[in-house]
C-alpha cells in the first residue's frame, strides 16, 4: 500500500511538472529541527504550481541521530500562497508525511517503526533575487504516538 501510494504521487508530480511554465517549478534544500526526538535534519522540497496560488510540495527529510533514534521523512504538502508584497508571501500548509524511526538499541537490536500522518501549518518565504528566496515553516505533524512540531529553514530556486 505504501509502494502504491508513493507511486501514484510521484505520478501526479511528474505530471504536473510536464505541463508547468515558467516560474511553476522551485527546488530547495532546507534544514529542520524535529521536536519529538530533538533531531536536526536536512532535506529536499520540490514545489510545483499547477493553479494560481496553489503549490504541490513534495519532500523528503533524512533526521540525524540523536539518543540513539534517526529518521526520514517523506511529506507532500498542499500551500495556499498569499502575496503580501513582491518580495513576501505566507502560506498555509496541510499534506500527508510518511515517517520511519530508527531505533539503534544495540547490535541485533535495532527496530524500525514507519507511522503515516498529517502535516498542518504555515509557511512563509522572501525572494532575495528573481529566482532565489528564502522560506520558513512551522508545521505540526500529527502521527500516532509521534506528533511533533518541525521547524523548516530553506532556500529553493526557481526555474
């Protein structure tokens, strides 16, 4: 199931960068702190807008151990953008995120644990150049027994 739903997203967003224009396509990388285990991670967000003022942002996040636990992360985020100026836009952002926790207890002790969930947020981001901006989200990931708040840093180029 998870193969299968991986799959039909990744469809979708092959899709929609086939009919985008110029400008509807932004690559990022970004950094995150993590709450649940205090995790810092680094990731890629790939963001595609098929209609005025709605994004698709795909991403995947690789957390860093810490007391014994690393992790990835894989969301697919929906942002309503708000311009507030030519430089500045807010966002809400609500999506799906796949997270898998790895648990190091010892030599042949280590348990993998994978929990879906939801994402609920807000984001915002300032261009610094025509084609390059900064952004920044708070989110809060709802996932059973792992809910946690991510703070996301980020700068994506777009094309």
């Amino acid at each position: 199931m998870k193969k299968f739903i991986f799959l039909a997203v990744l469809a979708i967003v092959t899709a929609l960068g086939a009919s985008a224009e110029k400008g509807d396509i932004a690559v990022g990388a970004q950094f995150a702190y993590a709450s649940k285990n205090s995790m810092a991670g680094l990731g890629l967000q790939l963001q595609v807008e098929p209609v005025n003022r709605f994004r698709i942002a795909p991403e995947f996040m690789y957390y860093f151990k810490n007391n014994g636990v690393s992790a990835i992360n894989a969301n697919v985020n929906l942002h309503y953008v708000i311009p507030t100026s030519s430089s500045f836009a807010i966002y809400p952002l609500l999506g799906f995120t796949y997270a898998n926790y790895k648990y190091d207890g010892g030599i042949f002790t280590d348990v993998n644990e994978g929990h879906c969930g939801a994402n609920v947020g807000v984001g915002a981001e300032y261009r610094i150049q025509d084609r390059l901006s900064f952004f920044s989200e708070e989110r809060f990931q709802i996932i059973e027994d792992f809910n946690q708040s991510v703070t996301v840093l980020g700068l994506k180029y777009t094309f």
